[in-house]
C-alpha cells in the first residue's frame, strides 16, 4: 500500500524531532510523539532471522521489506559501530562536537556538499515501501546501539571509550547521507576547470596567445581518438605500428607495446559519438576574469575534503573490471570479476552481508554498509561498478558586484546570493557559525577577490540524489538486462555499471544526468555566470554510453574512457592507460581459462603502468650500442623484464633491477623533453612518474607525463595532434639514450657498477584508520599493513556463470567483516581474517543459498521487529 498524505506529514514530523536528538540524530520510530503529535500505533511484531556463515558474513532472512532491513542495520552496528558512528559524522559534518577543534574545518566542507532540506524533501516523497528500507535499517542500528549502551561492559567498541563519546542513534535521514556523502558526493561532485582556467593562464603568459594555447590544447585535450574506451571505438582498438621498433617478438608477452596490439572488430550500443561537447571552435577563454593561485588552494583542500586527494586532475580514478562471456572462456563459462578502488582502511571499506525475502536475494559487498549490494548476485545476473567518467558538472565565474560582495551578475543584473548558516558545534568550545552561499547556478565553493570574482558549481544531480539511489536499491531485484536497464535509467549520478548473466549475456551501461551545454562553451574551463552560458536541457537517456554483448566477447574498464567522443573537463583519457594492461593480456589468446582470467588480478595489480610505451623505444635508441656499454646492459634489462614489480619470498626490495631502471629513466626523459617548452609552474604538475615512494591511499596509474611523452613519439601519429614540437627538432633516440644514460650515471653513483644491485625498496600495502575523508574510524594504533603494494581492488569478487547454468561467487574484502574491538582490547575473530586470502590472490566463497548458509553455519539469530 501507498503511504497517504497524513502519513508522510506525521513521519517528516517525528524525523524532524529526531534529528534534534543525540547531537542531531534521533532514534527512529521509537519515539513517542513529535511535536504534540502521537506516532502511528506500532504495527504487529515480526521476526526476521540472521544467519552468519565461517568468515562472519551475516544473512538476513524477513518476509518484509522492513524486516530485511531492519537486519540489515542491526548487524552493521554489530560489525562495524564505531566505523559508522564516524562515516555518519563526516558526512554530516557533526565530528567536532566529539573530536573538538581540529575537526572544524572538515566538518565546514561536509556542510557545503549537501542541503539537508533537499535530501528530506525527497525522502518525504517516497512511497512506504521505499521509506521502509532508511526507517527499517534505522530501527535495526538502533536496536543495537540500545543493547550495547545497555551492556557497555561487554559490547561497547573500545574506540568509544577511548574518545570519551558514545555512539548515537539514527534516522532514515541518516542512513541516505551515508549513501549521499560517500558515494554521490565522493564521486560525481568533480571538477577540472579552474584548475584548467590556471594553466591556460600560465601557458598563454609564459608563450603568448597563440602558442600558449597551442600548448594547452596539446597538453589538455578533449579527445585522444587512440584511448581505450569501454564501449569499444568502431573497428575496435586501434594501436599504432612504429617502424623504429627492434625484435618485438623477444620480449616477454607481459610487455607486448601498443605498437603491436593486433586490430579487432567490436560491436557497440552508443550515441556517444553525439555528445562531443567541445571542439577547435570553442577554445577561447570567452571572457573569463584570470585565476589567483588563492582560489587553487581553497578548490584543492576542499577537493581534498571531498575525496581525500586533490591533484589537477581532480576526478576520481580507482576501480577496474573485466568480463569474460563464453567465447572468450575454454570452458564456456561467463565471469564477472570486479576490483572497486576506494583505498585501503581499516576496517574494510566495504562490508558484506545477504538479503533474502520480500523480493531481494543477493549476496555480496557494499562500501559502508550502503542500503544496497553494489557487487554481488542475485543468482540470474551479476552486477558490479567503477568510478563515473561523465561530466554532469560544470562551475561558473560569478561576477561580484564591487558594491555587495554577496550579489553577482546574472541576465543583466546583480541578484543576491542565497544563504543558509549551518551550526558546527565543538567540544569544548563556542558553537560556529558557516554561513553557506548559493547562486543559481549551485553552492559557492571559492571566492576569488582579487578578480572580483567567485565559483559556483552546477550539478545535474542536484535533487536527484535519492531517486538514484533507490535505482541501485532496485537494481538487486533484476533478473535480465532489460529490467536492470531501467534502474539504470533512474540514476543521475555519474557511475559505471557492469552487468553478466546466467545466459552468457554482458554488458555495460554509463548513466547520469547528462546536460545539454551551449555552443558557445569550452568544457575545459569554467562558463560564464552571466546568463550567457546556461544549459539547455538535458540528453536523455539513450544517449549515455552502453553496449551489449560486444563481438569480442569481453568488456574491461580501469577508469579508462567510456565510450568514443564522451569528453569531459578533467579526463585527458590517452591511449597511455593502465587498461591495457588487461586488454593486452586478454587478447593474447583466442579463449582464456577460468584461472587465467583470474590471474589477471594479480598481473595488473604488480604492473609497471608506464613501461609498455617506453621499452621498446629504449630498445631501439640503444641498439646501435656495443653490447659491453652499460647503457645496452640498461636497455637489454628492460627489454627481458616481465614488467612486473613483486618481490618474491616478500623480500625488502623489488626483484628486478629493471624496475629501479624504470623509475630513474622515466622522471630524466620527462624533463629533457618538457623542461624547456613548460614555465616551472606547469612543469610542476608533470613530475610524478606514477610510482608510489610510500604507503599510497588509493590507486597508481601512469605518469600524467607519460601521456605527453608517448604522443610526442608517436608524432604524426599521435591520436592527439602535436602542433607543438616538442623535441624542438631534436633527435628522439638521442634523447631517449642521453636520458638512459644520465639515469645509468646516477645509479651507479647509487648502488655501484654491478647492475643486479639496483634494487628499488618494496612499498608496503597499508590499511589506514582514518577514511578517506580524514576522520577516524579506527584507533591510530590499529594501522594494518601487508608486504608489498597491490595496485588492485579494496575488495575483488568473482561471479561465474557456468554454462551448465550454475552460480557460484567468491570474494576478499580485507581486513575482515568485523572491526569489532571489546572494552577490554580484544578483537573479534573475523577483524583481519581475510588478510591472508587478500596478499596470497585468494578469496572466499560466498554462500548464495540458504542451504549453502546452513551448510557453512558459525551462528544463527531470530529478532522482532
């Protein structure tokens, strides 16, 4: 039945007295009354059952959609209380009540993100149903929170104590932030232009008008037509032969360069091709007022806040994923593999768990405990997700008006800002006050006085954020391709959606709310506030990349670009990218086995990302050389390389000279080829080689200069036209050899003249305690670590659809299901127990039925609800 009109008043009421509660958040339908108004008598008790299999993962059995997710939430405040107490104060921005001062300003930056009236507006609109799945998983959480403030002794999380708070109660307000400031807000609230509208700046100061830009389009361009795309480019994967390449066929098929990627055929589902949004027409700075470095600071540490990084290009990138259908198994099979990259934390990013009843049955991991199984099963199709490449934002150049810093310019006038003023309260101090300004084109982020001026960002999704949602909620329950389809349709974000079945069938969707942009707009940089650069509507959803069952039997994404002529501000997708190092090893045989496609797990996390480009060009600089010149011996070490950066026997250093080869060679060529073309503060930005030099938070890809590098050596070419030269006509061998060289000098000065020496040190694989946003959700001495860093998945699950029809998942998800620590200091049995799986590639079985669950039984439970 559909909620009335009396109903949803009567439950907006009692959520708004509840969020005066415990530091802002309430206890669900607990309440009594709100305001004078008597709550809705308590339906009839039901009971639900809770079954936790051999590693802890919990599954909830209920006839009710209530029910289930009532389960749901009691046994993520079993599992992982304190994680979440922290999650829910990030995202709402209420941790320096209990953490004090130092906390301020990250609490400002989670208040900007969202507006509350906004996110309960559309709460209130939704059917019973719907508002079951926040209000029931609310009521769960809160049933155990009372137990463990009941029983502190025994069940209080040691991290409560230790801070000196306890953990709160929640709402079905609460239980949507988590889902809206981890996931919506983390990964589609992205932008590149002002970054973009700085260097353009720079170039054309350092170079002059025309060169400047020249550079600009050269260094950050809208397409690269050579880049890997999900949605395969018509005519398939176009690689480039280069003459200058030496013996390809000796070095090891780890290694196989682009140059020698064979050409394939590729079926596509896309309209892509229409919604190129830039192009040579729109490159001026149409007006815009220049950029103070101040600006840059402001937009990095909230991106920073945001996201936990802040780089110039500052879209998210982790996660990869690749599928097998049958044509490309030996046994026929269907395989959906999937490596979600958030970062590594303690407890685990993710947490798994298994619904079945009222219309869910599904197994599988989630990032914190969001209301939906984002990788898993449900038996009839797979389902999993990376990182969302579309560009559903723009930010616009406010003009202030000089007279009143809080008007800007708008269709011939000045018009006031809107504003809200959020309360931070703080321990033991005063409570702040964060005013929050608005134009119409969205929050006002930074204020550029200097140049009269102030940025705002515009989100398609605005508004959109629970309809979203409830499309990946209800996306569990599809049992075809058509079906799951249509949730796609309802999603405005911007995320990348994977799909197998048990009919062999695979298949990719992109969705979000793609806007329709005027002609007159330069993607790249920031549109005018003015008026004169409105959107016009929005595309619709036919027009977002998919495809279905490509010929070439499999679908593989590393955050590389979505489908041909998707372009956004920030991309610079270049036929240099850490996808290939999958696509290279699938196409190497006509069909795979099962073990192969899973040991593509493990040569993509060990992989040098930048050394295919760059091997065999050294090869060929150096081949002219006697082979007793250590300069040969360099290039003949990485010529026999696997390309791989492991330590065996999880020794202190990596195993191949080669590797440390690599990493000096690299930086030097970047420097002779860029130095003298880039001001020092554009050369700046292209440095990094991609390698981690200590524990890293998140993924590694290529070099951003390895890009420019690899173009230029393309030359003509290149899928990116390199109007500038810059070799400045020199001679690439040369080059590459002076580079070597130099890198060859430095080494020995290093490590001595007997090459087998040079040995880079391992970068550990670290399990942070504080997430990604910067608070902790774990005591600073729980920091796990493993011996050698995997550039791979937070989690990795595996669905097989044999072609007999049978269904089996297996999945790693470390540290463990529980991050429980006693009030004593002891630490559940599941806390790391999936550490060892992890480092050795293995994983676990998944239990899709319930006869499967009993059969691999640790504990079973009955609540009412």
């Amino acid at each position: 039945m559909k909620r009335t009109h009396v109903r949803r008043a009567l439950t907006l009421a009692v959520l708004s007295a509840l969020m005066a509660m415990s530091a802002g958040c309430g206890g669900g339908s607990s309440a009594a009354q709100t305001n004078g108004v008597p709550a809705p008598p308590p339906a009839a008790e039901k009971s639900l059952t809770i079954k936790r299999d051999s590693y802890g993962v919990p599954h909830i059995y209920a006839d009710t959609v209530r029910g289930i997710f009532h389960g749901y939430g009691y046994v993520v405040a079993e599992d992982r209380l304190f994680q979440m107490e922290m999650a829910k104060r990030a995202v709402l921005g209420t941790a320096a009540e209990v953490l004090g001062a130092a906390y301020v300003s990250l609490d400002t930056s989670a208040r900007q993100l969202s507006d509350p009236a906004s996110i309960k507006a559309q709460l209130a609109k939704l059917s019973a149903e719907d508002m079951d799945i926040f209000d029931g998983y609310a009521d769960g959480f809160n049933a155990r929170v009372k137990e463990v403030l009941a029983d502190r002794q025994h069940l209080l999380p040691k991290q409560f104590a230790d801070a000196g708070f306890d953990p709160t109660l929640w709402t079905g307000y609460d239980v949507a932030m988590i889902w809206v400031g981890t996931m919506a807000n983390r990964f589609s609230n992205s932008s590149s232009e002002i970054s973009n509208l700085q260097l353009l700046t720079q170039l054309k100061t350092a170079k002059g008008d025309t060169v400047g830009k020249q550079m600009f389009d050269q260094i950050r361009w809208l397409e690269d037509t050579k880049s890997p795309t999900t949605v395969p480019r018509p005519g398939g994967y176009t690689n480039v032969e280069v003459a200058a390449l030496s013996k390809p066929s000796t070095r090891p098929p780890a290694l196989a360069s682009l140059h020698e990627g064979k050409k394939h055929v590729q079926s596509a589902t896309t309209n892509a091709h229409a919604l190129v949004k830039g192009g040579v027409a729109r490159q001026q700075m149409n007006g815009l007022a220049p950029v103070s470095d101040s600006v840059l600071v402001a937009e990095s540490n909230l991106a920073a806040a945001w996201r936990g990084t802040a780089t110039p290009e500052q879209r998210p990138k982790a996660s990869n994923l690749w599928i097998v259908s049958g044509k490309k198994t030996t046994d026929g099979s269907t395989m959906l593999i999937n490596g979600p990259q958030f970062g590594w934390f303690n407890p685990s990013y993710v947490y798994g768990v298994g619904l079945h009843g009222a219309g869910y049955d599904v197994t599988g991991n989630t990032p914190f405990a969001h209301p939906v199984v984002l990788f898993g099963t449900n038996g009839s199709i797979s389902c999993g997700a990376t990182a969302g490449p579309l560009d559903v934002n723009d930010v616009y150049q406010e003009q202030i008006n000089p007279a009143n810093p809080n008007e800007y310019y708008f269709k011939g006038a000045y018009q006031p800002m809107k504003k809200r003023t959020e309360v931070i309260k703080v321990k033991g101090e005063a409570d702040r006050n964060v005013d929050v300004y608005s134009t119409v084109h969205g929050t006002v982020t930074s204020v550029d006085a200097a140049n009269g001026t102030a940025y705002s960002m515009r989100r398609s999704w605005d508004g959109f954020e629970i309809e979203s949602l409830l499309g990946w909620i209800h996306s569990m329950q599809a049992k075809n391709w058509d079906d799951w389809l249509a949730q796609a349709a309802r999603v405005a974000i911007t995320i990348n959606w994977y799909y197998a079945d048990a009919k062999g069938n695979i298949g990719y969707v992109s969705p979000g709310r793609l806007p329709i942009r005027p002609q007159n707009q330069d993607v790249r940089l920031p549109a005018l506030g003015d008026g004169t650069m409105e959107w016009q509507g929005f595309r619709p959803f036919s027009d977002v990349p998919k495809t279905y069952n490509p010929s070439q039997g499999y679908i593989v994404n590393w955050n590389n670009q979505s489908a041909p002529g998707m372009q956004t501000d920030g991309g610079n997708y270049s036929i240099v990218d850490r996808v290939n190092e999958f696509i290279f090893r699938i196409e190497a045989k006509p069909k795979l086995t099962p073990d192969e496609v899973w040991k593509l797990n493990r040569d993509a996390s060990f992989a040098d990302t930048n050394a295919r480009y760059f091997v065999p060009y050294i090869v060929a600089a150096t081949s002219a050389l006697s082979p007793s010149d250590p300069v040969r011996q360099a290039a003949q070490l990485l010529s026999d390389w696997s390309g791989q950066n492991t330590n065996p026997g999880k020794g202190q250093n990596y195993a191949e000279p080669a590797a440390t080869i690599m990493r000096a060679w690299l930086p030097l060529m970047y420097n002779k080829l860029l130095a003298d073309d880039l001001p020092p503060s554009v050369m700046s930005r292209y440095t990094s080689a991609g390698y981690p030099t200590s524990a890293p938070g998140g993924s590694i890809s290529p070099g951003g200069a390895s890009k420019l590098l690899y173009n230029a050596l393309l030359g003509s070419k290149a899928g990116v036209p390199q109007t500038v030269d810059f070799f400045n006509g020199a001679d690439k061998n040369a080059m590459i050899r002076d580079a070597l060289t130099q890198a060859v000098g430095n080494l020995t000065t290093k490590f001595g003249s007997d090459m087998s020496t040079w040995l880079t040190p391992v970068v550990p694989h670290r399990f942070a305690t504080k997430n990604f946003l910067g608070y902790p959700q774990a005591n600073a001495d729980e920091v796990l670590e493993l011996t050698t860093y995997m550039n791979r998945g937070t989690q990795n699950d595996k669905v097989v659809f044999s072609s007999g029809g049978a269904t089996s998942m297996c999945t790693v998800a470390p540290p463990g299901q529980s991050g429980f620590v006693a009030p004593d200091g002891k630490r559940s049995k599941h806390y790391d127990d999936q550490l060892d799986l992890y480092e050795k590639f293995d994983c676990k079985s998944e239990w899709l039925t319930r006869s499967e669950v009993e059969a691999n039984l640790e504990s079973s439970k009955t609540l009412r609800y």
